[in-house]
C-alpha cells in the first residue's frame, strides 16, 4: 500500500469537519479515504497547535455577550418608551 501525503490544509479541513461540522470520525474517514487513526492524530495535532486561538475566541466571547448585554437594555428601554408615549397619544 502507497503512503500518501495530505496537506495541512486537507488535514485540517478534515479535523474541522469533525470538530465544527460535528460528522463522526467514521463517516469523515469513510468519505475523504483516510484512516480514523490518522483523523485522531490530526485532530490531536490540530487542537494542540490552536491553543491561543481559544484564549482570543474566549475574549470575543467576553465582548460579544457585553455588547449583547448592552443591546438588549437598550431594546427594552426603548419598548418601555413607546409604550409609554402611545399611552399619552390616546
């Protein structure tokens, strides 16, 4: 059997189809043609390698929910606005 060379990026989509796209190990070997112990590895290697990308989505996480947080006072005060000057029309 030949032994063939993927690239990072081929592995990587791989390892994202089981990750983000959440197929199973089995499904994503069967169709790209690669062992599920490579996938494993891939995975492993992957995630190790991204380790301070999660420390920069855990900041964007932080500021999205505060701005969320800000919106949604914002929204509310708003309605209570509207409610309150179409009371006054009628």
């Amino acid at each position: 059997m030949s032994r063939v060379n993927f690239s990072d990026e081929f592995k990587c989509d791989a390892v994202r189809q089981i990750t983000e796209r959440g197929y199973p190990v089995s499904e994503v070997s069967k169709r790209l043609g690669v062992s599920r112990h490579s996938l494993y590895a891939w995975k492993k290697k992957f995630l190790r390698s991204s380790g301070s990308g999660s420390e920069d989505q855990a900041a964007e996480i932080r500021q999205l929910k505060k701005e969320l947080t800000r919106v949604t006072e914002e929204r509310d005060i708003l309605k209570k606005a509207t409610a309150y000057f179409a009371k006054d029309a009628k």
